[in-house]
C-alpha cells in the first residue's frame, strides 16, 4: 500500500538559517497536505498542493509538489524561533478523506 | 464557533478498563475521524466516518469503536485499555473531498493506561 516518508526525522536549525523537509511517496498522489504542530499543541493545517510541480509560499515558507507528484518539499528561510514545531506532510490514501501522514519532522530552533 | 472540542483533555485508566473519548464539532463537517500520535510514529488513522451512520477502519482500528449517530458528534470507545493505547488522540473534521478537504484537530486527549 501507499507509504507516506518523511525526512529528515530532526533537524537543528540555528535562527536565521534555512532548511527544507522532504516527503516521499511509493505512488503518485491525488494532493499533498502540510501541517505544523506546535509543543503541546495540535496539528494545524498550512497548505495544499495538487497540481504536478506547483510552488506555494506563505511568507518565508515555500512548499513544492514534484512533477511526478510523488514527493513534496517544505523549505522555511530565515528560520526563526515561532518556526519551532513539527511539520508533517498528509496525503489521501484509497478513499476520500483518508489521510496518511508522514512521521513528521520535529524542528528545533538555536536562537 | 468552537471548532473540534475533544474531552477529557487527560485521562488515566487501568488495564482493562473501559471509557469513551467525547469529540464534537459545530462546522458541519461531512467527514471527522480519529488519530493516534505515538513519538516518531506520526498520527495514525484509527477510524474514520464519512457522514452519519457511516463508519470505517483506518490503519490501526483494533481495540477501538466508534459510531456516528449525528453529524455533530463521533465518540471513540476503548473496550478493555491495554498499555500499549497509552498515546494522544486526536480528532478531526473536514468538509467533503476535494481541494477542500483540509483537516481541523481538537486539542488531544493525553490517555495513559497502567
């Protein structure tokens, strides 16, 4: 079946630098979902993609769906310490509605 | 607008106790389902309902029930907890399918089973 990887699992960010987070598909996706949850909180969508290498950017975060529509990148500039959370990729399985998410990665933040 | 309301915000059971996580939402939404999130495991579908009456297994359903006897509402039911269900749960909601099916979460339910 559908498998939804994500990577990294961490990443160490010193404030102000860049990163990206990568998701990964075995099949070609319908959409592709991203969601952040903050310490303590619960996860809250960000944004969706469903077309083949659409590019989104909300302020300093700029998410990609590949051509393929196999796999998706998170890429935060400028990291600041409001960017300290998970972020988690989701995608729709075999039915409607049935989202897979990825692990996560978990983002630490070194002012 | 109160959005997903999840109670108990934390719960403590003994193995083989029985209790029932309460999830309620006033958006009208179509589709609402269960999560668990376990560390490095992400959230994992438990159950999951498409509208009233209607409802299916996710990923991980063993141990769990649910039923959806109103839009509104969608409980998930520990029959007998085993440690292993110690997790957070999450519910959520979203309107029907399509580019507008983005999830709403409750604030989680921490369940520790000892």
């Amino acid at each position: 079946g559908q498998q939804v990887m994500q990577i990294p699992q961490y990443q160490h960010v010193q404030e102000g630098e860049d990163f990206t987070t990568y998701c990964n598909s075995s099949t070609t996706l319908s959409n592709i979902q991203w969601y952040k949850q903050r310490p303590g909180g619960h996860p809250v969508f960000l944004i969706q993609l469903v077309k083949s290498g659409e590019v989104k950017k909300q302020k300093r975060l700029t998410f990609q769906f590949g051509e393929a529509k196999k796999n998706s990148s998170l890429h935060i500039t400028a990291t600041q310490t409001t960017d300290v959370g998970t972020y988690f990729c989701a995608a729709p399985t075999d039915s409607w509605g049935k989202l897979q998410f990825g692990a996560g990665t978990q983002v630490v933040v070194t002012p | 607008n109160a959005g997903v309301t999840q109670t108990p915000k934390f719960q403590v059971l003994k193995t083989g106790q029985s209790m029932t996580l309460q999830c309620a939402q006033d958006m009208n939404h179509e589709y609402m389902s269960w999560y668990r999130q376990d560390p490095g495991m992400g959230l994992r579908l438990i159950h999951y309902s498409v509208g009233a009456g209607i409802t299916d297994q996710g990923e991980v359903p063993n141990g769990y029930n649910v039923s959806r006897s109103t839009t509104e509402d969608f409980p998930l039911r520990l029959l007998s907890a085993a440690p292993s269900q110690t997790s957070v749960y999450f519910c959520a909601s979203s309107y029907s399918g399509g580019e507008d099916e983005k999830l709403f979460f409750g604030s989680g339910t921490q369940l520790s089973v000892l």
